[in-house]
C-alpha cells in the first residue's frame, strides 16, 4: 500500500470487526503516522462515549422534577400557549359551522331570489331594446316617449308605458316587433281638443 | 409469584440504570426515557410470568427498550409534544457535571448536539455498537438491519460525532 491512511478509511478500520480489511491493518501495524492518528480518533470515540454515558448517568441520577416544572417555565409557557391557540381555533371553527349552519336557509332564499331576479332582468333588458327599436320606427314623426331611458325600465317586463303622442298623426300606432314579448301591449291614443295635455289612451288589449 | 417478582425486582436493580441510560440516550429527555424504562420493566415482568424466559435478561431488556424508545419517537402526541422543547437542554447538560469544569461542559453540549443531529437509524447503531458494546453481527439482528447497513450507519455516526466534537475544540 503506497501513502498513508485517509480519516474516514482509519474511522472504517476502527469501527469494522478485528477480521475486516487486513491491508489496511497492515499498514496501520507499519506506519507511525496513521498509527497516532488512529490513536487519536480512538481517543476521540472514547471521549465521546464516555462524555454521552457521565451525562446520562447524571442526569438520570437527578430526580424526576413534578411535571409542571419539568421543562421550565418557558416549556410551560409554551405548552399552555399551545393549547390555547389550539382551542381558540377549535372554537373559532366551531362558531363558524354554527353561522353557516344559521346562515343556510338564508342563504338558500338569497339564490332562489337572485335567481328570479336575473330572470326578470333578462326579460326586461329583451323588452329595453325593442322598445328603443320601437322608438326609433317614429323618428320624425313627433315626440316619443319612451321610459326606456328610466332606470325603472329595467324592472317592467312589458312594454305597456310606450306613449306615442303626435299630434300630426292623431294617432301612434306601431306593431309588436319580431322577438319582443307577446304580453306587449300597444296604446291608441286621441288627444281631445287642441290640449295636448288632454289626451285619452286606450289599450290594444281592451280593444281586442 | 413471589420467585417471578424476586426475579423482576433483581433484574430492575441490575438493569435499570443502563437502560434508563440508554433510552435517554434514544429519545434525549429524562422523562420519556424513565416513563419508557418502567415499560421496558413491566414487559420484564409480564415476561418473566410466562414459560419461555429470555436466556439472556440484559439483550432482552436492551431490544426491549430500544423497540420501545422506537415506538416512542414514532407516535404522533411524541413529535407534538417535542416542539415545544422538552428535549434534553444546554441548560441541563451543563449542570450535569461539576460546576467548574467550564471545557467538559461546553464538550458536553457539543457532543449531545451531536447527537440529536443523527438519524434515529445511526442513534440506534451507535448507542449499541459503542455505548452497550455489541457486535455488527448482533446489532444487525437486534435492529433487523444488514451488517453492511449497520457498518454504514455506525461510519455516518461516528463522522457526524466527531464534527461536533471537533466543533468545540
């Protein structure tokens, strides 16, 4: 064997039965140098267990100290901190379920009234635009007013409030349009006299 | 009765401070290791009643408490309970000798330290290959390991043991 032992080839040696690697025992019985540093990290292993067995004999030596004080105060500390976190969590999901437990059939309505609601708006926003549509057919033929403009609108699935008043025509008429609500309703309306203020409107519907 | 209980009591006077040693070496804390100690001694007892008596008392005990130490370190409410610091402190080790001897001290630490940075394979090996002095052969049977993987683990060990005591140095 050429050159001296490496640390952890002496460490193998030492820790391997007396049978194992008789080169390596060989050389160790040869050369002075990994001799002493076999020496010394034998002396280092008998420190080691001689250093782990003084401390556990001492401190198994040494009463066992009531269960309170047996990690100090900073163990209790930490322990009781520990159980109140974990209570306080426990209690905070528990109060949650109850809320939602509570909670649960109001919120159920909130779905089936968001539900209606988006429904109707649906409805009405088809209604809006034919009644913009409707609008537009007597551009230039008098005054239309619509209440598709209100905000209110939205919230009228029929189209019942479309007042055509023009006075050239005597009467506003318009039909239903292609995809607009059949429950629309059209007005007839005659204004009595010069007052325009003083008109009188009458229903699709009740005229058959 | 009254021989298996003689038989108990003999064996927990000549015992019982090595493996009180010992599982506090396994799990670093005093208390654990005495709770699992009066286990091991109690295995010992319900042992001794039966009609196949361990031949060798002192291997038996030592397989009994490092499978109990095992089983320890393993259960859940152990792991929990270890955050909060129960391990076995500076503090402690300190203490645990003469109060002028400054240099052993702080060798103390650093070698416990060591200690706890090994894994619970290499703690195994090491605390019965060179604390209780047993053979690769009979470590590996006591740990169900192979002896190639007894030799690695005692390696590892004993390299991660002298780092920390040359930390000190």
């Amino acid at each position: 064997m050429k050159g001296c032992l490496d640390e952890d080839r002496l460490l193998a040696l030492m820790l391997t039965e007396p049978g194992d690697d008789p080169t390596g025992r060989a050389h160790l019985t040869r050369c002075r140098t990994c001799t002493i540093a076999y020496r010394e990290l034998a002396t280092d292993t008998k420190v080691i267990a001689q250093t782990l067995n003084a401390t556990a004999r001492a401190v198994m030596a040494t009463p066992a100290r009531p269960v309170s004080h047996a990690r100090g105060e900073q163990g209790c500390r930490f322990r009781h901190r520990r159980i109140l976190m974990t209570g306080s969590v426990a209690a905070c999901a528990g109060a949650l379920a109850a809320a939602l437990l509570l909670m649960l059939p109001a919120v159920r309505r909130q779905i089936h009234s968001n539900n209606s609601r988006s429904a109707v708006m649906t409805m009405a926003s088809n209604t809006a635009v034919a009644t913009r549509v409707s609008a537009d057919t007597v551009v230039g033929s008098g005054d239309a007013i619509t209440s598709a403009e209100s905000p209110y609108m939205l919230w009228q699935p029929y189209q019942s409030d479309v007042i055509i008043t023009d006075p050239t025509e005597d009467i506003g008429y318009h039909e239903a349009l292609p995809g607009t609500s059949t429950y629309q309703d059209l007005f007839f309306c005659v204004p009595q006299g010069d007052d325009e203020d003083n008109t009188v409107c009458t229903s699709s519907a009740d005229q058959g | 009765m009254a021989q298996e209980s003689t038989t108990t009591e003999m064996l927990y006077d000549e015992h019982h401070r090595r493996i009180g040693r010992l599982c506090l070496m396994l799990l670093g804390n005093p208390e654990d290791a005495r709770d699992v100690a009066q286990e091991v001694f109690l295995k010992a007892l319900q042992q001794s009643q039966n009609a196949d008596e361990p031949r060798d008392w002192s291997a038996w005990l030592t397989r009994v408490a490092i499978n109990a130490c095992h089983d320890r370190r393993r259960s859940g409410w152990w792991k929990w309970w270890q955050r909060d610091g129960r391990e076995l402190n500076d503090a402690d080790l300190i203490a645990a000798g003469p109060e002028e001897d400054a240099v052993r001290a702080q060798q103390r630490v650093a070698i416990w330290r060591g200690m706890r940075t090994l894994t619970e394979g290499q703690r195994e090996v090491f605390v019965l290959r060179q604390i209780e002095g047993w053979s690769t052969r009979q470590t590996a049977e006591a740990l169900n390991l192979s002896v190639e993987s007894v030799k690695l683990h005692l390696f590892r060990a004993m390299r991660r043991m002298r780092k920390a005591l040359w930390s000190e140095r």
